[in-house]
C-alpha cells in the first residue's frame, strides 16, 4: 500500500502538469487536486515517512503560487465551470496560506 508522502508527491506531480495553463487547469478540477494533495501531507505526518519542516514550507509555497494563479481566472471565466468551482479555489488560497503560515512558525519556534 502507499504511504501518504508518496501520494503527496505523486498528485503534486499532476497538479503541476496542469497548472502549465491555470485557465485550463481551472476546469479540470485542479483545486480538488490541491485539496487532496493537502490531506496527504497532513496524514503523511502520521506515518513513519513524512516531509520534513523545509519541505513543507517549499511545498505549501509552491501550491499557495498555484493557488494565487488560479484565483483571476477563477473570477473572470464565464460561469461554465460553475460558480462553486471559482470559489473553490479562493478556500483552497486560504488553505495553503494558513498551513503555509503555520509551518514557518514551527520552524521559528514560535508553536
């Protein structure tokens, strides 16, 4: 069975094929992507393999860059997609930001 990091990596690598057009990737569910590659670093800190401090920070970086990009396209797409899609990625931005936040204050000490 996979550990959770190699499903984290395994859907990091997907999510970044995708976002090489944000519009695109907008419509091919790329926040759900994100959503679920986020759970997977979370439980993989519950297995004996699990990133390390710095490379959740680089990670959580990275996935809050995707996440900025999709947020103009999320807003300006005709409603084709759906209106909760667009506003999914805006959860998703704050998700990454949060989680991204919260890793850089365990590096500093400061939880």
């Amino acid at each position: 069975m996979k550990k959770y990091k190699e499903l984290a990596e395994m859907i990091e690598k997907h999510i970044h094929m995708q976002m090489k057009n944000p519009k695109e990737a907008l419509c091919k569910d790329v926040a759900y992507a994100m959503e679920m590659w986020n759970s997977s670093v979370v439980r993989a800190d519950k297995e004996d393999e699990k990133f390390t401090g710095e490379e959740k920070e680089q990670l959580y970086t990275k996935m809050l860059e995707y996440a900025e990009m999709l947020l103009e396209p999320a807003l300006s797409t005709p409603n084709e997609y759906g209106v909760y899609r667009g506003l999914y990625v805006f959860h998703i931005h704050s998700t990454m930001k949060m989680n991204l936040e919260e890793v850089q204050n365990i590096q500093k000490g400061q939880l």
